[in-house]
C-alpha cells in the first residue's frame, strides 16, 4: 500500500509538470499574440493569469494538483492617441466605443446587421459613400433632419442606427428666412425745405432653390413745413413677386438728447407687423415669410437717423447659393459634418458613443472590434462628451497597448517557468525508472 501511494504522488508530479508546461504555452501564447499586434492600431493586450489547483484531502499522502491558467483581454485599457492626416480618422479618448457594422451585411440590405464595437478606425468613403475601413468595418450613427437637428432615439437599441453615408454629389443651398438691416439715414433730408430725395437700398437672397433674388427697400422722408419731422416711409418689394410691394412702415426717429437717432416708433401701413420686443418685421417673399430686423425701439443697433449720409452700416442675412460638398468632418461631440464650396457646414448625422458596465466581458472579434454579451452588460448610446463617456477625436488614431518590453519580460519568466516544469518531467521520469529498478 505504501510503495502504490508513492507511486500515486510521483505521478500526480508528472501531471503536475505537464499542466505547467501547457499553462506556460498558454501565457506564451498570449505574450506571442501581444507581441505580434505592437504595432495593431486598437489593439488591446491580452493577459494571462495562473491558478493553482488542490486536489489532496486532508492528511494521507500529498497529491499535486498542478496549474490552470486563464487569460483575459483588457478592453478597458487605453492605448496612446496618435496625429494622422486625415480627417475621418476616429479616435475615443476616454470611456465609450465607436458603433460600426460589417460592410458584407451591410450590403445584405436586409435590415438585420449586428452592431459591433471598436475605440479606432480609419474610415473613408467606399464606392458606394460608406465611411469604411479597409478591414470593411461601416461606421453606425444616428441621420439628422434636413435641417441640421438630430431627432430623439432610442438609446438602449441600435434599432435608430444607420451606416454614415456621404454623398460626395451633393448640391446644397439654403434659402434667407432672416436679414439684419443696419442702416443710417441723414436727419438733414427731413427738414423744411430738403430736397426729399429717396435713398434705396438692393438687398440679395436666397430662394428656396438656391436661386438668387433681391429685396429692394426704399427709404422715403416726409418733408414739413416748418421744422423736423424725423420720418420715413420704408417700402419693402421682392424681385422674385414681380416688384410687389410686400411691407411698408412708417418710422419716426428720436432727437432727445439721449436718444437722438435711434427709432421712436414704428407704424405698419402694408405687411406684417412690427414687433417691439425683437425690433423685426416679417414679410413674406415669394418663397415664404422672412423676418427682417431694424433695430428695437430706443436702440442704437438697425437703423438710425444721424448726420447727412446715408450709409448702409451692417447689412447681414442667413442662407446661401447652391454649392458642392467638398469635405467631411467630426467633431468631439460625434456630429458629422458635411462641408460645401459656398462655406456652408450642414451636420447630416451623430455618432454615438456606446457603454457598458464591464468592457472586459465583452467577446473579442476580429479587427479590433467587440461585440456585446451578458458579461459585458446593457449597453446605452451616450451623446460623446456626455455622461460617462469621452470625446471623439479626428485626424487621430489609438495606439496598442502592448508594452513590448513588459512582454519580453514576461517571455523570460515564461521561459524559465517551461523549462522547470520540463526538468519536473525529467525528474518524475527518472525516478520512476528507479522504482521499476527495485526488482531485476
């Protein structure tokens, strides 16, 4: 009974050592797969840890359970962020994932493309004007509305989300709904006796086609008998109505001493009202309404009445022509932009950042990219910038994580760790040749 126990501890030390040399292959393997991806942009290192296993009871002779390693991807880490040239090189720098999907189901079109996660990727239009990287990974964001705004989604799903696509053939133009006129009238022209000449003022703007029309405003001063009488007639007529006349007002100037110049009142003959609170008028062009604003009652700002010039001061509206998309951005927030010749930036989606409570349970896909399970988590689509989540950079990629050092380091010991548990085996084998030698 005793030589059968000591041959039973002899051979719980060969499987032992041989669970040694497989747990030391394994953290190899690990340090191999790390070394290997030093120079992987995202990538995140792996890490191997070693837990011994006890499988002799209490007293009797002692059996060797040996080692059992497990190994780990640390998503959580976060590698260096490096400068690139171009602009839809994305970045996170903080906590959060970049949304994208596989270009193959994508181009599927069968609505049901899973969702995947990475922290970096260098996307570019592909023939068909996805963002996509050249692994064939789509960025996913939510569309905006024709005017710019965002509406609301679902933040639990990715039900709402999209691939990016940018159509580089686009025309934009977007039509004048507001103007600011800044202008001066002279005071002289209202007096008895001025010559009562009409000072005019050709406006242009942007119909709802991008088309350019213009808004012709003139200015007719009320001349008195005797004295000042600080007044105007505004006449406001649109070229796109054929020359109607679409307002007129009747402005009455201040000469107080503290106030002299600035509007004293502001009368509505034809056209929409004036409105004392936001100093504008709306008028409506062939296009739809325009508001116009002139200054608010006792203001310095719109228009004025000093001196013996008329001098158009400020004269500014929204809008633009129709113009040729030139280029793409994203800013820390995740909002795409689409840039135009005309100098006008029209955001056409946001990308989200998407969290979880444990990145580390998240499964490990290829080309640095994750997908969702129940380790990992409900995930949420957080505006980037908000709540837990950091910020989106562009003209940047992150770096891996691998340590090169650190992980030749690690070899060393891996080495030496192999190389003992081989010298256990050889060790074990001897001895049992000496059993087996006890009887010749």
């Amino acid at each position: 009974m005793q030589q059968k126990g000591v041959l039973m501890t002899i051979s719980s030390s060969l499987n032992a050592g041989v669970a040694g040399l497989a747990a030391n292959a394994t953290r190899l393997a690990a340090i191999s797969d790390n070394i290997a991806n030093s120079a992987t942009y995202g990538y995140r290192r792996v890490e191997s840890d070693f837990h011994s296993m006890v499988t002799s009871a209490s007293g009797g002779a002692y059996s060797a359970g040996g080692v059992r390693a497990t190994t780990q991807r640390l998503i959580d880490q976060q590698g260096s962020l490096v400068t690139t040239s171009n602009a839809t090189d994305l970045a996170v720098r903080g906590r959060g994932m970049l949304p994208v999907g596989m270009a193959s189901e994508i181009g599927l079109a069968n609505g049901s493309s899973q969702m995947l996660l990475t922290t970096t990727g260098s996307f570019r239009t592909d023939a068909q004007g996805y963002l996509t990287t050249e692994t064939g990974l789509v960025l996913m964001g939510w569309p905006a509305n024709a005017n710019g705004s965002v509406p609301p989604f679902p933040r639990d799903t990715n039900d709402g989300l999209e691939p990016v696509q940018i159509n580089v053939n686009q025309l934009t133009g977007e039509p004048t709904t507001s103007m600011l006129l800044g202008v001066n009238l002279p005071a002289t022209e209202t007096e008895s006796g001025a010559g009562g000449s009409s000072q005019n003022l050709s406006v242009e703007y942007f119909d709802n086609l991008g088309r350019s029309e213009n808004l012709a405003v003139e200015f007719v001063p009320t001349i008195p008998t005797s004295g000042t009488s600080n007044e105007w007639t505004m006449k406001i007529t649109d070229s796109a109505s054929g020359g109607t006349v679409i307002g007129e007002y009747t402005l009455t100037f201040d000469d107080s001493r503290h106030s002299g110049g600035t509007l004293l009142s502001v009368a509505t003959v034809t056209g929409g009202a004036y409105d004392p609170a936001t100093g504008s008028v709306i008028v409506d062009v062939a296009g739809g309404p325009m508001e116009i604003d002139i200054g608010e009652l006792g203001s310095g700002g719109g228009l004025t009445q000093l001196s013996d010039s008329f001098a158009p001061l400020q004269i500014s509206k929204d809008g633009s022509p129709t113009g040729n998309m030139t280029s793409v951005e994203v800013d820390a927030n995740g909002f795409v932009h689409a840039l135009f010749d005309t100098g006008v930036t029209r955001t056409i989606y946001q990308v989200p950042l998407v969290d979880l409570p444990n990145p580390n349970g998240l499964v490990s896909l290829d080309h640095q990219t994750y997908a969702p399970s129940s380790e990992s988590g409900s995930y949420f689509l957080w505006n980037a910038g908000d709540g837990p989540t950091g910020d989106i950079v562009s003209y940047a990629r992150e770096e891996s994580t691998t340590d090169v050092a650190g992980e030749l380091t690690d070899m060393i010991q891996t080495q030496r760790a192999y190389s003992s548990n081989a010298k256990v085996i050889q060790t074990v084998d001897e001895m049992l040749q000496e059993t087996t030698n006890i009887k010749r």
